[in-house]
C-alpha cells in the first residue's frame, strides 16, 4: 500500500500554509509522513507543481494544472496514474490522528468494497481525506473525473464504501482556520 498526503490546498482560510505549521516540533507534513511510513511501503506528497520546491525530504506527486479547479480529486487522481495503488490517502490537516487511527482503518479494510474510510464525526459520511483507495478505484477516479465531478466525497458514495466509525473520534477533526486550529490543539 503506498502513502499519499493531500498538501495542495491554497490554505486560503488559513492564512498560511497547513503542511508548514508546527506542532509539537514537527511540521504537519511531516507528522503525516511519519505516520504513513509506519503502514506503507512508499509515501508521496501531492502538491501543486510550484510547491515541490519546498519539499525537498519527500517524494512528491504535482497536481495537474490542467485540473486545477478540482480540489484533492487531482492530487488522488494523479497518484494512480503513477502507482497503480492501494493508496493510503490522509489530508495534512489532522494534528490529533495517531498510527492506532491508522492501524484501525487499515484492518478495517473491506477489498470488495473501492473505498475504506472513516466517517466524519456525528455524520454517516465518509471523510475522503482518511481513506484507503483501493486500486481499482483508478479507473473509477478517471471515470469520475470524465463526468465532471470534482469531489471524492461524492465520488466516494458513488462507488460505495466501507464506513468505519474511529474509535477517537476526536482524532477525525481537520482545521481550516486558526480558529479551528487552536480548537483542536
């Protein structure tokens, strides 16, 4: 199973960068790297093509220009195009998830089923940015993109999907905005 943090987001509502805030002593990519490294046999960075620069200590996967407008759909999109998968995706944007949140959606996998992802907390939906794509999600992501949909979450309950309610539920928290952060941390 490869790795795949989601990086490259503008982090407009945020004011800067998600993947450089610290926490702990460590930047949230690499937090996030570390915690793929422990369940995956390669991890990449998606990232829009002007940011690679700024990742120099991991293997990065640019979004393609061309898809711009369609949000972290590129970045799992252009995975697959390199490797045909399973991938392991995970948003840079949740301090609180620990290698057990990890381990627990891993185990919960379901093969027969495209997608394995946890459900967002107090909802019955699935949280596309801590999910495992399995690998005939590929063509079901290009099939997707052809229709013109631009969300996996959409894509997600199109497909059909393993729920998974995390056992932390508290770890199933992104940020967007300073507030949010100082919320969750």
């Amino acid at each position: 199973m490869y790795g795949l943090i989601l990086a490259g987001g503008y982090s407009s509502r945020m004011g800067t960068d998600k993947a450089f805030i610290s926490h702990k002593g460590e930047l949230r990519y690499r937090h996030t790297a570390r915690l793929l490294d422990a369940c995956c046999t390669s991890v990449y960075l998606s990232c829009r093509h002007e940011q690679e620069v700024l990742f120099q200590d991991i293997q990065t996967i640019a979004d393609d220009p061309i898809l711009s407008d369609t949000g972290p759909l590129n970045g799992v999109v252009q995975a697959f195009r390199q490797h045909p998968g399973p991938w392991l995706v995970l948003g840079v944007d949740y301090p609180l998830l620990t290698s057990e949140d990890l381990e627990q959606l891993i185990q919960a996998r379901e093969k027969q089923n495209p997608v394995t992802a946890f459900l967002t907390p107090g909802t019955a939906l699935p949280e596309p940015l801590l999910a495992v794509y399995e690998s005939d999600c590929g063509k079901l992501l290009e099939t997707c993109l052809a229709r013109g949909n631009a969300s996996l979450r959409q894509f997600i309950l199109q497909v059909g999907f393993n729920a998974v309610n995390a056992r932390n539920p508290d770890h199933i928290q992104s940020f967007d905005t300073p507030e949010s952060w100082d919320r969750i941390v």
